[in-house]
C-alpha cells in the first residue's frame, strides 16, 4: 500500500496506469484456482473411491479368484489410477502456470509503460525509481497467485473435515443420565416401531423379559430379529414406543452404562489385529492373565489357543483369518465371559459354523448363559430349543409367542418353520 500511495505521488499518471493491470493479473489467479479447486476435489473422491476398491477386493480375494476376475478387477483398479494421474497434472498445470501468465500480463504492462514514459518524456532518473516500484509491487502478486492455488487444493481436504466434524449424531447421551446400577428386574419393550425412513421394520413390538429368563426370538430373514437387538444395544432408537431396563427408559442412560450391561455374540465374529489374549481382555480392559485363561476355559477355547505358535501371545491376524471359523467364535465368547454382563444377547451365534464346531461353541454358550438373561436370535430353530420363551416375527410383527413345545403344537407360523428345517421327525 505505501509502495502505491509513493507511486501516485511521484507521477499520477503513470500510477494510474500501473493500477489498471492489477485486474489483469486477478483473472488468471481466480480460473486458475477454480481449476485447482475442482482438480482436488477429483483427485479426493477418486483416492476415497480406489482405496474401497482395494478393501473390496482384498476382502473378496477367494471370489475374484474362484471367478477368474483379476483382469477385470485389475482394469477397474488401473482407470481409477489413470484418472488419479491425470487430476494431479491439472491440479500441476493450474499451479505451474499461474507465476508465468503473471509474468507474462506484468511485462507486457511493464514494456507498455516503457513506451508511455518515453512519449510522456519524463525525466530518466524519477522513472528508474518509479519502475523499480511497480516491480516490487507485482512480485508479492505472484507469491499471493501461488498461495491462493495452495488454499483452493487444501481447502477440499479441510471441507471433508469439517463435515465429518459438524455430522450430529442420531443417537445423542442424555443431558442428564440416570443411573441403572446392576440390571436385576425385568426389560420391557412397549408398543416399539421402527425403521428406516418411512418402511417400519418392527411393529408394535410390546412384550418383557425378567431377570433370569431366556427369550428366543425366531423369523424368517429380514422379519427384523437382528433389529431388536441393535435397539436394545442403542445402535438405534425407536420411532414409536420405549425399551426399558429396571423401570428406566434406555435413552435416559448413558450409553457406556447400558452397554456395559450387555454382552454381544454375533454371527460375524469381530477379532482384531491383536494377541488372543489382548482380543480376550476387550472385554474387561486392564484383566488379568489369570482372569483372561478363566474365560477361554470357560468358553471352550483354551486348548487350542495353548497349541497356537506363541500361545495366548500368538497374533491373530486382521479380522481374526488366521483362526478357523469356530475358534473365532469362541474366543468371541470368551470375551463376553470376561466382561460378565448380566444380559446375554446371542445374534445367530452359531448359523455359520459346521455341526462339528456347532456342537462346541453350543456348549459354550450354554455354559455363558447360565444364570444370565438372555436374548438367543435364530434362524435355526434347534437353538431354541432350551429358551423359556420364544417369540415368532413375521413382517416385523409377533404373530406368536409361548414355548418351543407349545409354539410346535398351535401348529401355526412356528410349526410351519420347524417343518421346513425337517425337526418333526
């Protein structure tokens, strides 16, 4: 600013026709930075895009390879690296080329005040200093040119950012948390809908399950039995109606107390890159060795975990793959042995095991839901066989409810499933 205010003090004229290029020089900064701008944003969704990719396909390696699809796959791969290639050289065209059309519009304007200096025939000695103060002013233009560049690329990055950042959780803490305690009457679930935008996956769920006592929940898929679990875990909320624990409605609990209250075994059995023993102690972080042995013998799994190369030190590998399928799942119930809730929900524990390893985590299970309440959901009905009680959903609905022999001898929805599954002998 004082360089420019000098200028139009030395000569007016020639300041004012110095000035008149300064818009000259914004138009390029401005489309420039537009281009830099779209070339990131590009270049961001396609990293995004080829990094799923690359998870997908790591993940479906047995497939691909079963169905000869490496070359299509591969294909798939490289035009999202093509594309890659090509946005980072527009986002490198749009920097490179700013400072050299800057240099180019300034020297162009510069010869031209050359000209006008001499056909105004102002003195030489006042017209070096006057030109030296016009360089000095397009320089820092071509520094800001750059940096604008760099603040349109990193401004996708930050924007990502403070998206995720402003993202509201739909399933927020109270206020002002009650408190539960140890969980010790009885859980409710009255008249509770749900689902997901306006098709309900559950309705009019209304039925209560004491201390103590095992339910199984039986349907055909997608009759919503998984989600009466994700609701009473708080995974979600209902659109209608309440679950409670001991008289207290979930959502007036923090969501740390409510889940301590809850052991989770599930069908896709989630292990981490970690040692067996560190998986074990998930479930009650800061247990002891001691402790952590307790719950694999309890839970069936102590006996190969000991033949394992390190023992309980052994890693186990990303998502547990170094494990057969009914080791993971018992190491899955050695967890919740050790972190010793009181309600046990069982989310098709054991459908995708063989009737060899069926038969050991079954026994594992049992052991676990011993004195337990306990939420047993199963496509295989020969799960249920030992529940209390079992309720039958269809479309998101009780159509019955009773026990195993009594629900076989209405001879209804129930019946019909168990023949099917060929247990009527």
């Amino acid at each position: 600013v004082s360089i420019v205010i000098g200028l139009f003090i030395m000569d007016w004229q020639l300041a004012l026709y110095s000035i008149i290029f300064f818009p000259l020089c914004v138009i390029p900064i401005v489309i420039l930075g537009r281009k830099a701008r779209k070339a990131a944003h590009s270049y961001t969704v396609t990293t995004v895009t080829q990094s799923s990719l690359l998870v997908e396909i790591l993940y479906g390696i047995k497939i691909i390879k079963a169905y000869c699809l490496e070359e299509f796959q591969f294909s798939r791969f490289k035009n999202l690296s093509d594309t890659l290639v090509s946005q980072t050289m527009r986002g490198i065209r749009a920097r490179e080329l700013i400072n050299p059309l800057i240099e180019v519009i300034s020297l162009t304007g510069f010869a031209l005040l050359l000209i006008l200096i001499a056909y105004l025939q102002r003195s030489f000695a006042n017209m070096v200093t006057f030109l030296f103060g016009v360089a000095f002013i397009y320089t820092p233009i071509k520094k800001l040119a750059r940096v604008h560049i760099m603040f349109k690329q990193a401004s996708i990055g930050v924007n990502r950012l403070r998206a995720i950042f402003s993202e509201i959780p739909t399933i927020k803490e109270p206020i002002s948390p009650k408190k539960l305690g140890v969980f010790q009457k009885v859980i409710e679930f009255r008249n509770v809908n749900f689902g997901y935008n306006s098709n309900l996956v559950l309705k009019n769920i209304d039925f209560e399950l004491r201390y103590g006592e095992k339910l199984g929940v039986a349907g055909k898929s997608g009759s919503g039995k998984s989600t009466l679990a994700n609701l009473l875990l708080r995974f979600y909320d209902p659109v209608h109606g309440r679950i409670m624990i001991d008289g207290i409605d979930i959502r007036e609990l923090s969501i740390k107390e409510l889940r301590s209250q809850i052991a989770l075994v599930s069908q896709e059995t989630v292990l981490f890159d970690l040692s067996v023993r560190d998986n074990i102690a998930l479930g009650k972080p800061g247990a002891t060795f001691d402790e952590v042995v307790a719950a694999a013998k309890a839970a069936a799994a102590h006996d190969f975990i000991v033949q394992l190369p390190q023992g309980y030190d052994t890693m186990i590998g990303e998502r547990g793959f170094a494990l057969s399928g009914g080791e993971r799942q018992r190491i899955a119930i050695a967890r919740a042995f050790i972190k010793d809730a009181p309600i046990l929900v069982l989310d098709e524990a054991t459908a995708s095991l063989d009737s060899k390893a069926e038969a050991v985590v079954q026994a594992a299970i049992d052991r676990l839901a011993q004195n337990r309440t306990v939420i047993c959901i199963a496509h295989r009905l020969s799960t249920l066989a030992n529940m209390d009680r079992i309720i039958v959903l269809v479309d998101g609905e009780i159509k019955e409810m009773g026990t195993f022999k009594g629900l076989i001898n209405n001879r209804k929805v129930f019946y019909e499933m168990a023949q099917m599954q060929a247990l009527l002998g």
